[in-house]
C-alpha cells in the first residue's frame, strides 16, 4: 500500500526526474574510488599540509550554504564529518555550468549520496575542507532527513522518538554519529571476549538453531514445522546441551556466540532474540570459571574504555578483579534478614507472602527462591558480585555441591542489579540428570510453562562418559549495555523487535 507523498518528497522526484532528463543517473552503475576518510583527513592534515592534494571521498550531504559561484557543504562519511567547498568555475572550468547552477544548485540535497575529488586546505575560519574540483552524484535520497541542529555543544534531532529510532535503525545511524559508535564497541567488546578465548585454544563452533527439543534453559521457545520432514522444530532457547556433546566428543574447550529466541514478555532488558556467547571447558569446575569470567570481563572493559571503571548512568561500577562471592542463601538473608536455607516448600510460600513477594501455585521451591531472590536482592546489586551454591531445585542442569546437601555448584554473575553470567560444574551424571529431568516434567504437569524437557539424545550422550566441566553463558546484550551506558537493550540491537506498526490513512 503506497501513501501520500509529502510535499518535500514530491520535490525530490520532480528533481530526480530533472536529473535524468539532463542526462545524470541518479544511481549510477560506476564505482568510485576513495582513498581518504574524513576522520583522517581532519586528524592528519595539519602536521602535514602537503598531503591530501589528491583526495576522493565519498559521503552523504548533510549540510549545505549556497552562495553565488561558490558554496559550502558538510560530507559525512563512516568516520564523520567534512566541510567541501565548491567553487563554480572551479568545478565547471568550461562555459557549461550546469553541473553547478543546476545540479548542485538546485537538484542536490541533503541527505544525496555524493563522491567528490579535490584538495585539501585551510579557511581563513581555520576549517579544515575540501576544494572540489569534481563532483558524482551516487545516489539521490528520495526522503528528507530529520533536521539535526546544534545547541550549547549539544546535538539535538527531530528523531527522537525512540521507537521511530528503533524501526528506522538506518536514518537513526545516519544523523546520530554516536549511534554508530556504539555499535562499533559492541564489536570491539565481542572482538575482545574472542581473542580472550581464542589465546586459552578454545574451539569456536556453530550449533543448530533448529532443534527437535529445545533445552540448556527455562524457557518458552518458538515453534515452526519442518514441511520435507513433516516435523515440528523449535528456535533453540540456548545452546547448552549440544556444546556438551562436544565435550563427549572428545573438545577440551569449546565456546560460541549464539542468537536465541524466547517466546516471553519484552522490556528494557529482554529482547526475543539475544546473544549470548557460551562457553564450556573440560577438566573444570564453578571455582575456576568464576576466575575465568572475572578475567575476561576486566579485559574487555581495558580493552573497551582503557579502564576498570565504567560510568553507568549515575553509577561508577569497577571490574577491577576479585569481585565479591557471596552464597545465595548468604544474600537472601543479608537483604531480607530471613534464613530460608532449611525451608520447605510450605515455608518458603509462607516466607514470601510475608516479605511481599508474588507466587503462585505453579512455582515449586526452587521457582519460589528465584522469585525472592529476584525481588529482593538482585537490584541492590551493583558493583560485580557473584552469587554462587544454589538449591539443586533451581538448577536441573549443574552437578550437586561437592559438600553442602541439596545445592549445586553454580554461580551468576551480577552487575547493576541484573545477571550478566550463568555458570555450573556441569552435571555429568547421566542417572542423576535423568532424574532431574523427570522433576522437571512434574513442573510442566504442574503448570510451569517454562520447564525444562527430558532430551533422551542428550542423556545417551552423557552415557557414552562427558568429563568433569565448567561451563557458562554472558549475556553479550546486557554486558553492552553495561559497557556502552546504556538503560535498554533496544539500544544495543541494531534492529529490535517491534510491535507492528499502526498506520494512519
């Protein structure tokens, strides 16, 4: 369905058809060589001004001052901003002068797509430009920009509804420089957690995102169906249990950055589709991924902003290791003053209702701690701080503590009062993880919407033998936006899910 035109847009097909009938291809089929950025012109330039004699650039037109025979405008490109002036005779040096009073004149504008050759040099203001001495039209833009102006250092634009921003990722990067940027540490940060691992020889691997049972988590997935095989397939919730096949198989040491998909509610910190990176190393326990985790995630902050410390919102928050450990049952009592360690079931809904805590009648005990750990003790928080030796009922997938009955060896990872890091010594008992799994369907009879499934494949695999290992999932998402200072996770995804999109005829 096609809608009205605005008024701007209607001017720039009137000049699109005006380029075409002067002869100009509005998107030509050339090339066009660039042997210069911008950034680097504006940062090498004045320590040597005989370079950039000869330069080509190519960018987008994002501000214009038409003055007679000569003109300004500013070219932005990946890297930013440049001031181009272009002087008539200079660029139309024969009688026509179309390509100036017509074309650059009249039929470009801001937002046009242009490739420009000249030479670099001083305004007396002391601007750093470009003197074009030849201009190609790239691609003309069909829609007006938002207006972006400048105010007291600060930027400001007419795109600042956020979920204009979000649909319209494109335009949103094109007049917000520091949109791009963030983005840009977001693959800085995934860069460094890769070269982390891959200096220790870990295998990076690639597992399905298809599966025929969806497991490694507490989840609701989604579903598709498979036609040629006439079978029901699932989005993998995570991609736990076919990295320990691999482990089976005989890697000491395999990690891999995964998209995964959730069928729950959304918020600032949950998106349907995520990455997580997950790692799993042979030979080791919880104890020993804690150093690991602690390690890694202080070297991307180094790596990041050249130190410990990152300001989040009003917060300074410090990687600096060691990080705090606490048990979970330590920090339940520390925020709330109750010792739910020897409760039951029974006791612990009761606990809850008194500390205000929502449960109901589908959450078995370790689905009732989560909750008042949740509510109660994971948004104070802040600073790096482990929480580790869980109930066994929270954690069907870790092996049970070495010394303290009924917990698992687990920690998370938290950080501004939310999880970054999940982590065991993984189960590798395939008796005991039967077990845990059939406990898991009672969950599901019970009502549970997000237990966990008994994976026969995956328990045949432990009984071929999986050593003793250490495994963990980051949240590449959520530790982005403790890295870049960000509040919502639409920030840090160049194109978040969205509602569809209600249309006014």
């Amino acid at each position: 369905m096609e809608y009205p035109l605005s008024e701007q847009e209607q001017i720039r097909r009137e000049s699109l058809k005006e380029l075409r009938h002067l002869g100009i291809d509005p998107f030509p089929p050339e090339t066009f060589e660039v042997n210069a950025t911008a950034t680097a012109i504006k940062q090498e330039f004045p320590d040597d001004q005989t370079r950039f004699q000869n330069v080509s650039l190519a960018g987008r037109i994002m501000s214009r001052r038409i003055m007679g025979a000569a003109s300004f405008a500013e070219l932005q490109d990946e890297t930013g901003r440049i001031q181009i002036y272009v002087k008539r005779d200079d660029l139309c040096p024969d009688e026509d002068k179309t390509l100036y009073n017509t074309v650059f004149k009249r039929h470009l504008d801001i937002g046009d797509i242009i490739g420009v050759t000249g030479f670099v040099f001083i305004t007396k203001m002391g601007e750093i430009t470009i003197h074009v001495t030849s201009l190609t039209l790239l691609a003309k833009s069909l829609k007006p920009l938002p207006i972006v102006k400048e105010k007291e250092d600060a930027v400001y634009d007419a795109f600042t509804d956020p979920e204009q921003r979000y649909r319209q990722r494109y335009v949103d990067l094109i007049v917000n420089p520091h949109v791009r940027e963030l983005f840009i540490q977001r693959t800085r940060l995934i860069n460094s957690m890769r070269n982390f691992l891959n200096s220790r020889n870990y295998l990076e691997v690639e597992t399905p995102v298809l599966q025929p049972l969806y497991g490694g988590a507490a989840a609701r997935p989604f579903k598709t169906h498979h036609n040629s095989l006439d079978m029901t397939l699932y989005l993998r919730i995570a991609n736990e249990l076919y990295l320990k096949r691999l482990i089976v198989g005989g890697y000491t040491g395999v990690y891999e950055f995964s998209k995964d998909f959730r069928n729950e509610g959304m918020d600032r910190f949950h998106n349907p589709e995520f990455t997580q990176m997950e790692l799993y190393v042979a030979y080791k326990d919880y104890r020993w991924m804690m150093e690991l985790v602690e390690e890694m995630v202080e070297r991307i902050a180094m790596d990041i902003h050249g130190t410990t410390v990152v300001q989040v919102s009003d917060r300074q928050i410090n990687f600096k290791r060691p990080w705090k450990r606490y048990t979970m049952y330590e920090v339940i009592r520390y925020f709330t003053g109750v010792d739910i360690s020897a409760m039951d079931e029974k006791a612990l809904r009761t606990a809850a209702g008194k500390l205000n805590v929502p449960v109901d009648p589908t959450m078995a005990k370790g689905k009732i701690i989560d909750e008042i750990f949740g509510e109660k003790c994971e948004p104070n928080l802040i600073q790096p701080t482990f929480i580790m030796d869980y109930p066994v009922e929270m954690s069907p997938l870790a092996k049970k503590h070495r010394s303290q009955e009924g917990l698992v060896e687990r920690f998370e990872a938290i950080c501004n009062g939310k999880e970054l890091c999940n982590a065991f010594s993984e189960l590798n008992d395939p008796i005991d993880q039967r077990e845990r799994f059939e406990a898991q369907l009672e969950l599901g009879r019970r009502g549970d919407t997000e237990f966990m499934v008994l994976d026969e494949d995956f328990l045949k695999a432990l009984e071929y033998g999986m050593p003793p290992t250490a495994g963990m999932g980051i949240g590449i998402d959520r530790l982005t936006m403790i890295m870049t200072n960000q509040s919502s996770i639409q920030e840090v995804l160049f194109f978040p899910q969205m509602r569809p999109e209600k249309r006014t005829t």
